[in-house]
C-alpha cells in the first residue's frame, strides 16, 4: 500500500473530497482529509498534500482567487463600495445612527470588509452597506464614507465606532454636520491596559451610561478623587463622544459597536471565501433576513412594532406596582410599592 501512495497526488485526492466540500455541514481541514484517506483507503498522506487537494477542490468550486478579480471588473479601480436597495430604502425607518466597522479578509489577497449598520425600528439589527479596501487608511475610508452618503443622503446622523483615527478622518470629511461617537467597550479595554483599578473601571462604566449630565459629573467627581490620572485621561477624549448624558446627539442604547461585531461574526467563513464568493454569500444572508423580517412585519397589526410594543407592556406593568401620593399641590410623589 506504501507504494502506491505516489499515485495519490492532491489532485487525485481532491477528487474524493469535493462532496464533501460542497456540503456547508462538513468542516473540511487537513487533518479530515488525512483520516479519511487512511480510513477509507489506506493510505498515509502529508499534512501538505491534504492541504493542497483542498486548495485544488476549493478552485474547482468556487474558482481561483485570480479568476474572481478577472471577473470583478470593479477592482480595475481602487476600492469597492455596494449597498442593496432594499438596505437604502429601509434606512429611511432606522434610527438615525450607524455604527462603522472593518475587519480583515483571509483569503489570498487580503484587504479589509468595511461595513455599516443601523437598527429599524423593531430594534433588529439593520446592515446597509459594505466596501473593500486594501487597508483602513484616510482615502479609504474617506472614499468610503463618500460612497455612503452618495447612497443614503446626508442627515443630522450620529457615527459610532472604534477609536481608529482613520474613521474619524473621514466622517469629519464628508459628513461635516454629523457627530461622531466612539464605543466605551473599547475605551473601556484601553483602561484596562493601562492597569485602572476595577473600581475606577465601574465609575467609568456608570460614567458613560447616565442619561443625565448631574450624574455624569458626580461620578466623574469620584473617578478624581480615586484616580486623577485616570480622570486626565478619559477628559483628553471630550465627553460627548463616549457619554451618552453628555451626546449632542441621541444614541438610544448604542454604546458599543456590538452590533458591527455580530455582523463580523456571521461572515467570519465568507471571509476565506474569493472575493466574489464573498460577495454572493452577503447577499444570499441579506436576501434571507429581509425576507423574514418581511414576513414577520406583514403579521403585524399594531401602530407601532412588536418590540416597542412589549416596551410599552412592561412600563405599563411597571406603572401598576407604583403608588401615587394625592397632594394639593399641582405635582404628586410617586412612590414603589412596599410590603406584600
């Protein structure tokens, strides 16, 4: 049986496991293909030659990375900016913020997927648009951000994203009369590398999710009695881009670019993918979740949408354990109720 390994080339072998490849279900590595082959056939071979049988069997599927930017005629040009329709008309019913982020591309040639996303109002997370680039740099995200407003329109919108400075360039450039906020988990990470105290971290953390500027200033108070150079620190960054009492802006609930990340983590396999397969993948899971919400909305009959809808339910629930004081003056206490 040794002998005849020779003959087993990766091509001959990616023969064998191309099925496999084309089956979402099955995670196709090195090390699978290297127990097959010996479980099915006998035969010892190299970590390298089953990589390469699949590399062989991934190109005969999806096609090369080369064949994919043959045929992307986009990429005669710099950068790549898509959003779909139905992503720039839905925008006109999302909360006027988007939260802007990029992550790397595995496959051959590298580079960066830019994306943006909002939420509707049934506070679903709501992508609407995407670009490559070879790296987050200043004219890239300057590009980027030109192509965005070409799309959407210009409005009173609030940016959220990470500190990279790139970002922060081009917004500044295009959207002039926007606010550009930063996620506190990061600003929060950024603490924690400088070895802050937990308790220093907590006040932060309170800090920034206030809504009332009162309160905001007692627990900054704090943080400078415990830690003036922690205190320094966070004032070098101006409060209304990470406070959300201190945001000229509304910024509902959005602190953090969570929402960015769970797109991130959806693509995490389509990253690998040319950049063509990339691109059809995103449109398939965007085609699915508009379809969906579709559904879902047209079942719906209230004035307003189902999560609002159980908000209201749950104040109005909570409005019943209160007891209300009557008093002659205009204004009565409200006040939780005690006891059983």
């Amino acid at each position: 049986m040794k002998a005849d390994q020779r003959h087993a080339t990766s091509k001959l072998i990616s023969d064998y496991i191309i099925d496999n490849l084309r089956n979402p279900r099955f995670k196709v590595t090195p090390a699978f293909v290297m127990a097959e082959m010996q479980k099915l056939h006998g035969l010892d071979i190299g970590y390298h030659k089953a990589w390469r049988a699949i590399q062989r069997a991934s190109a005969l599927i999806r096609g090369t990375p080369e064949e994919n930017y043959e045929l992307l005629s986009s990429y005669l040009l710099l950068y790549m900016f898509y959003a779909y329709g139905s992503s720039i008309t839905g925008w006109n019913y999302c909360r006027l913020m988007i939260a802007v982020d990029a992550t790397f591309l595995k496959s051959k040639y590298h580079g960066v997927l830019m994306i943006s996303v909002s939420k509707d109002a049934n506070n679903q997370i709501f992508p609407l648009a995407f670009g490559i680039a070879e790296s987050e740099n200043n004219n890239s995200y300057e590009w980027y951000f030109s192509e965005l407003h070409n799309a959407i329109g210009s409005c009173d919108n609030f940016f959220l994203s990470d500190r990279h400075q790139s970002i922060a360039h081009g917004i500044t450039k295009v959207y002039t009369e926007s606010h550009h906020g930063i996620c506190i988990y990061h600003l929060e990470q950024n603490l924690k590398q400088r070895k802050v105290k937990s308790e220093v971290i907590k006040l932060f953390q309170s800090a920034a999710r206030v809504y009332m500027c009162k309160e905001f200033d007692l627990y900054m108070s704090e943080i400078a009695n415990v830690d003036k150079k922690t205190f320094d620190y966070l004032m070098e960054e101006p409060p209304e881009r990470w406070a959300r009492s201190c945001c000229p802006r509304r910024r509902y609930d959005m602190l953090t670019i969570n929402i960015v990340e769970l797109i991130n983590y959806v693509l995490l396999e389509a990253r690998e993918l040319p950049i063509l397969r990339m691109m059809d993948f995103i449109q398939v899971k965007l085609q699915c979740w508009f379809y969906e919400k579709r559904n879902e909305t047209e079942g719906t009959f209230y004035d307003v949408s189902c999560w609002v809808e159980e908000e209201l339910k749950k104040k109005i629930d909570l409005a019943f354990t209160l007891n209300l004081s009557r008093r002659e003056t205009s204004r009565s206490p409200i006040s939780a109720r005690t006891g059983a």
